[in-house]
C-alpha cells in the first residue's frame, strides 16, 4: 500500500484565513471624518503622552490613515506617498449617513419634489385656452 496523494487545498484555506483576519484593520473612513478630523480631537491625537506599549511611542501619528509610525522621517515619508494621498482624497468625499443607506434599501422616506401646477386646457401663445 502506498502513500495517500495530499489534498491541494491549500491556497482556498489561506486566501479565506488572510480575508476574516482583522489584525492590520485601521478605522473606518467615516470614524476618521466624524471623530478624528475635528480640529479639537486632531489635536489630542497628534500630541499623545508616551505610550510604551505604541509604535514610536505613540509620538508619530498620521491621523488621515489611523496609524503610528516610528521615526519621523517614516512618517513624513508616507505623507508624500501615493496611499496617503489616495486616503485623503477618500476623506473629502462626504460622509455615507444611515439615512442614506435606508433610502437606498427602499425604507426611508423618499425625498419629496416640488410639485408642479398642471392645468387641463391647452396653452397656445403663453395663453391658456379653456
């Protein structure tokens, strides 16, 4: 009796185990437009006491993106880069509202249009013929 063939099975398991894992998640755009752009908030982020447990000490931090650096120069390096800059034109896009979400699903209410005079006689020259 010989060896049994392996099963090839491999990538399926690893592609599905890479896309449920949340470890390298960062915040979604809308907690990053709601909450962290406020000028007030920006500034607590951006000046953080020391936290050992951080990359760099929590002291590098590039609020657009929700994540630590840690040196300086990595951080000014991915300020001039191609991911930041796609991050922020996403952030200037206005923010997708639970109402918004509802309309779309058919539960919210439908915006209204003005509604418009409609006469029964014919107009011929501007002038209603009755």
């Amino acid at each position: 009796m010989g060896r049994l063939r392996r099963s090839r099975v491999h990538n399926a398991r690893r592609d599905v185990h890479r896309a449920s894992r949340t470890r390298v998640r960062t915040r979604d755009l809308d907690q990053i437009q709601l909450l962290d752009l406020d000028p007030k908030r920006r500034a607590e982020l951006e000046a953080q006491p020391l936290d050992y447990e951080k990359p760099g000490l929590a002291q590098h931090y590039c609020v657009e993106c929700a994540k630590y650096y840690e040196t300086d120069a990595a951080l000014t390096s991915h300020w001039r880069s191609k991911v930041h800059k796609r991050r922020c034109k996403q952030l200037k896009e206005p923010v997708y509202t639970i109402e918004e979400s509802e309309r779309a699903a058919g539960l919210g209410r439908a915006e209204t249009r003005p509604r418009v005079a409609v006469s029964m006689g014919m107009e011929q020259d501007g002038v209603l013929a009755t």
